[in-house]
C-alpha cells in the first residue's frame, strides 16, 4: 500500500494508541485519506497476504 498523506496515518497511529475504535476514522470510506488513517491505524499489526491461497491442510 502506498501512503500519500504521512500526517493522516500519524493521525491513525494516534488514535490506536490513545485506545480508539477503528470506527474512529474520521476520513469518508473509501478515500485515499480513510486508506492512510487505517495503515497508520494498523501498523503494529502483521500484514496479511492475500496473494496466496489458502492451503486445507
């Protein structure tokens, strides 16, 4: 993922550590600025790959 705004995913760095909701995002869903808030949001957080497939066994 590419961040444009470094401010804005301080924000949602911010806002994980100070105990808030994800649902705190104050940027409208789909923006490029809600995409920067989440990966600051998310970034103690391991990433997830989800260009491989699930294996069964």
């Amino acid at each position: 993922m590419t961040v444009i705004s470094k401010s804005v995913m301080e924000e949602g760095k911010a806002a994980k550590l100070a105990g808030q909701a994800d649902s705190s995002n104050p940027y409208p869903a789909g923006s490029q600025n809600s995409a920067d808030w989440l990966e600051g949001y998310t970034f103690d957080e391991p990433e997830q790959n989800t260009n491989r497939a699930e294996s069964d066994d």
